[in-house]
C-alpha cells in the first residue's frame, strides 16, 4: 500500500511540474509573439514616418 501511494505521489508530481513546464512555455511564446508583433508594427510606423518626412 505504501509503495503504490508513493508512486501515485511521484505520478501527481511529475504531471504537475509537465503542466508547469507547458504553461511556462506557453507563456513566453504568448510574449515573444507580441514582441514581435510589436516589433514590426514600430517599424512600420518608422518606414511610414520616413517615407512621408522624406517625400
């Protein structure tokens, strides 16, 4: 009984830090997507400046 109990501990322990580890990740795709996008909407407006100031 104690065996089994432990290893459905060890289960639970590495389902959760796997979950932990896919939320983390998720997370820091959500952001460099957005510092991308980010990215190149301030060059757009850049070019946009440039392009106006210039002609």
């Amino acid at each position: 009984m104690k065996g089994s109990a432990l290893l459905a501990i060890l289960i639970v322990a590495a389902f959760l830090l796997a979950a932990a580890l896919l939320a983390t990740l998720f997370i820091l795709l959500v952001l460099l997507v957005g510092l991308a996008g980010l990215t190149a909407l301030l060059t757009g407006i850049l070019v946009l400046v440039c392009h106006l100031t210039l002609s």
